[in-house]
C-alpha cells in the first residue's frame, strides 16, 4: 500500500529502539503533560459553563426574561401594556407585580424584599411554585394577608408554617405620636427553595393586592415576561419598547445582572488563557524530544539527502512524528476530559461524603453544588489550540533536521 515517504519515515521514527530508549521516554512524558494540560483546561471551561448556566437557571427561575416598568412608583394603564407584551409571539406568560423592600419580625428581624404577585399568573412567568418546601402559592389569596417565604428568611426570622410576622414598609404616615411606619400582620402559609442564597434568604411573596393597600399603590409596580428564548430578550425589548412609549421602561435580565453575568464571563475567557499557556508549556517537551530526535538521527538524515530526499521532506518527516504525539496527547486529554467533566458533579459529592467538607458554601456563594456542564465547542476549541501549539512545537526541530549538511554528517560515520 503507497505511503508517503515523509508519512512512513516518521511513523517509523516513533517506534522504541535499542539506542533511544531515552527519546521514546520523552515522548511518553510529552504525550502525558499534553494530555494532563487538555484534560484541565476541558475540566475548568466545564465547570465555568455550569456555574453560568445554574446562575441563569436559577436567576431566571425567580425575575423572568425581561420587566416592563413604569418611570414612576406603579405603572400606567397597566392592562393595555400587559396587552401588548401578550400580543408579542416571543412572549409565553406575563404577570403583574409590586416590589416593596420591607423589615420582617418574626422571633427575630430581617430585611427583605416583598414581592406581590398573581397567583393565577405567577407560574407562567416564573417556577417558583415548583421549587414548595411547604404550601401552595394559590394560598395567597387577596385580603387574607398570607405570605410565602424563602426557607432561608423563615430560618433566619424563626418562624414556620403556620406562625404571623410582621411587616413594615418604608412609608411613614403622620400619627399623634410622631411619623410612623406602615405595619400589618401576615400569616406564614408556605416555604420555598430556590438552591440560591440571594432570594432563599430575602425574597417574600404576598397577594398583589395586599401589596398595593400595604404600599399605597394605585397599581402594579411593573410585569414580568417569560420568552420561547431568552436569547430574544434584546429583540423583544427593543419590539416592546416601540410599541409602548417612552412612559415605559423595558428591561431584559441581562441587563439587570449585567455585572454579574460579564464577570462570570470573564473569568472563563481568563482561565482559558491561563491554561492555554500551560498547554504551551506541557508542548515545551516536545521540542525538546524533537530536537534529541533530530541530533540522534543526523547520519539517517545525511543518507536521505545523499539519496535525493528534499530538505521539504526531511522536514515533514518530523513534524509527522511532533503531530503524532500531540494527536495521542489530544486524544487522551479529550477522552479523559470530557469524562471527568461529565462525572465531576459526583465525584465532588463523593470527596464532600467521604472527607466531611464543603467545598462551596451557601452563605458565600449562590450555588452550593459544583456544576458541570460539557460543551463540545469548547472541546473542539481546546483541541485545535493544542494541535496549533503542537504544530508551531515541530518547526523549528523539523528545520534544523532540514538543514543538515550530508557532508559533516557521515565525516566521522
């Protein structure tokens, strides 16, 4: 079967023999550091993809893709615009709302953030009915003054199911007794975990219409929109935008946690070029076995020349046998990668198991479990990097080896 010459030489030039032992060792510890490099930089960018997609999941599960508000405490004609958002094909639910920031006492105070909400709506924009430690939402009814709280806020406060906290909003109201808060009693029905610190421990949801009295409002303070996609959250804005004026405010949930979303961003472009560079290193040891490979050769290199073989051929001879080993050390390093990316999330719980620690925890971070999330583009993107440095790694050795003169080299053969 015809092979190329440079092909068939420099696969031959990979097989162990007698007086270089050495070099085919060499060879071995730059196919493992290539690999070990490839299977850390796949195992990071997975775990920067889980950790961007569990803060959007879970964000997302509790602010929806996009707000319309109004430029002043509530919004004007409020049906109208919930019209309009509804009418928008990209739009899959839509509910009003009322935000008050608020004091909670229970055995004990805690501030936080009041939500008033539809109950019949809620669900079509955000899924925080389905993440009930207890009760129902359809248990905020309208002038009962019932209130769901995140379990880290109950916690916090010490109360549960079934006790009364008291709630105080920041809009004073003349009394005989000098400028005093507004303050109402709300029975605790229900509990809910979202698996983030940031509305476990200070969110509270309340009839919308109990918000409104509280707050003095003559309606809601904005609404929620949940998208088919909530990569049309920019378009959809904009589309909205147009058709309601200037008096509204639209806004998308990349916009609201721009600087959170960007830095998480960041860190992933940043890593990767941190362990870019220890690819680049890990390829060091090529050169270096390509360079013994070439001094070690000089004499078969002569007899080639000597036989009418081009410098060009000599010179891919050798990069032949650079690529072969960063093509083994690529194809270990995205094998093991991948599956350790897809594994980790286990074998972290394991580690936390079997040493008693943990390595993420809720009152510093939002997330409490090591995410892990392999995506095959940043495979694909890792994998040609390291073929770009193991290419550049076998040009200078591969020229040298084309440079030899048959002459000096069989003088002393």
């Amino acid at each position: 079967m015809f092979r190329p010459l440079e092909l068939y030489i420099g696969l031959r030039y990979t097989r162990a023999k007698r007086r270089n032992q050495f070099i085919s060792f060499i060879s071995a510890v730059s196919i493992v550091c290539i690999s070990i490099s490839v299977i850390a930089l796949i195992t990071v960018m997975s775990v920067m993809n889980g950790f961007d997609y569990q803060m959007k999941t879970r964000i997302l599960g509790a602010i929806s893709h996009a707000t319309i508000s109004g430029i002043g405490q509530s919004i004007e004609d409020w049906p109208r615009a919930l019209q309009i958002a509804k009418a928008n094909p990209h739009v899959r639910g839509a509910a009003p709302y009322v935000e008050i920031q608020a004091l909670l006492q229970g055995r004990a105070p805690a501030a936080a953030m009041a939500r008033g909400i539809d109950p019949r709506l809620e669900p079509s924009v955000v899924d925080i009915g389905q993440h009930m430690v207890h009760g129902k939402l359809d248990e905020l009814t309208p002038g009962n003054w019932n209130i769901v709280l995140g379990q880290d806020l109950a916690t916090q406060l010490g109360v549960s199911v079934g006790d009364q906290v008291v709630m105080a909003v920041p809009e004073f109201r003349a009394t005989p007794f000098g400028g005093m808060p507004r303050m109402r009693g709300f029975h605790v029905v229900g509990t809910f975990s979202m698996g983030m610190e940031q509305f476990d421990s200070g969110l509270a949801l309340i009839n919308i219409q109990d918000a409104e009295k509280l707050n003095s409002q003559s309606g809601p303070s904005g609404i929620r929109l949940k998208l088919d996609d909530l990569l049309n959250a920019r378009p959809v804005a904009r589309e909205l935008a147009d058709k309601l004026g200037q008096i509204y405010q639209v806004q998308t949930w990349e916009q609201t946690n721009a600087n959170l979303f960007s830095a998480i961003s960041m860190e992933k472009k940043v890593m990767g070029i941190i362990l870019s560079l220890i690819i680049l290193v890990a390829v060091i040891n090529l050169v270096s076995m390509l360079m013994m490979l070439v001094t070690d050769k000089q004499a078969d290199i002569a007899i080639l020349r000597t036989l009418g073989a081009t410098p060009r051929s000599v010179m891919g001879m050798f990069m032949v046998q650079g690529l072969l080993v960063g093509l083994v050390g690529i194809g270990f390093g995205v094998s093991l990668g991948s599956l350790l990316s897809w594994r980790l999330p286990g074998i972290v719980k394991w580690v936390e198991h079997v040493f008693h620690v943990q390595f993420l925890s809720p009152d510093v971070y939002y997330i409490t479990e090591v995410p892990s999330r392999l995506e095959w583009h940043d495979v694909g993107w890792v994998a040609a990097v390291t073929f770009a440095f193991s290419l550049l790694a076998t040009l200078y050795p591969a020229w040298r080896a084309s440079r030899t003169q048959p002459a000096q080299a069989l003088r002393y053969e």
